[in-house]
C-alpha cells in the first residue's frame, strides 16, 4: 500500500498487492481504513501507519533518494524519508559513513526537486542517541563544507 501511496511505477514496486485475508485483519487492527465503496484502492487509517509504512519501504530500497526521486518525491514522504534516515542510521556499520552518504543524496534530492529535502538527514540525526557524536564527525570530517553544514544544522535546530 505504501508503493502506491508513494505512486511508484509497477516495475518499481517490490510488494505484492495485499491479499483480502490481510487486509481484512489489518482492517480488524485498525492500520487499514475500513472498506470504501467509492474507492478501488485500501487506505491506511491514519497518517502515522502510512508514515511508518513507507519509511519501511524506504529504508529496505537500495537507495532512499532514488526511490523518492522515482515517485516524484512529496512532501507527505518527508517525514517517512527522516524515519528510513533513523533506520539507516541505527542499523550501519559506520554510521559516520552513512550519514555522508545520507547527505550527499539529499543534497542531490534536494537541488533536483526543493531545497528543504536537504534538511531530511541532519532531522534525523536529532534523533539518534549518539547525535552529538555523529555531528562532530560530519563537521570535523567535511572541513571545506563545515560552516555550511553548521548553518543548515542551526537552522534544522531551529525549525524544532
């Protein structure tokens, strides 16, 4: 449900289409809005299941910004796109590693669609337990880029 909701072209949809059974006892739970006569497709119930829903499927692509940049990225998905950010952070070997390579996607994302798209890493990063750890490393390791990187972090800081 979330590859539609993120308008995905059916050659980049990796889920099958939930079967009746399942959505019948996502609907018992409360995740799936109940059955609409006036509409083909299930809805989630709520924004925070469709958020979590499409953050998973974000955070298991092969690349977060090229799946966004494929749906034609909308602004509902920013907030999923921060969460899959977490997951990716959380999970990685290095996260100082992952946290540049965030970056650098998002910037791309960014120039190719709206700036604040480049905020979506470092929003994340508030998040994480180890914060504070990851930004000195992204200041320290990216010198040249530093004061950049120190305006957009204040900024983020500030939108909070």
């Amino acid at each position: 449900m979330s590859e539609t909701e993120l308008e995905l072209p059916e050659a980049d949809r990796t889920s099958p289409r939930p079967d009746h059974a399942a959505l019948d006892a996502l609907r018992a739970d409360l995740l799936v809005a109940p059955e609409n006569l006036r509409k083909a497709e299930p809805e989630f119930a709520h924004e925070e299941v469709r958020r979590f829903a499409t953050s998973v499927r974000l955070v298991r692509s092969p690349s977060i910004t090229e799946t966004l940049k494929t749906s034609g990225p909308m602004r509902w998905s920013m907030s999923a796109a921060k969460l899959a950010c977490e997951g990716k952070l959380t999970g990685a070997d290095d996260p100082n590693t992952e946290l540049a390579a965030l970056m650098a996607q998002f910037d791309a994302l960014g120039d190719g669609s709206t700036a604040r798209w480049k905020d979506v890493p470092l929003e994340a990063v508030l998040e994480m337990p180890n914060a504070y750890d990851l930004l000195r490393h992204i200041l320290d390791a990216g010198a040249a880029d530093s004061d950049d990187i120190l305006a957009t972090f204040v900024r983020v800081v500030s939108l909070h």
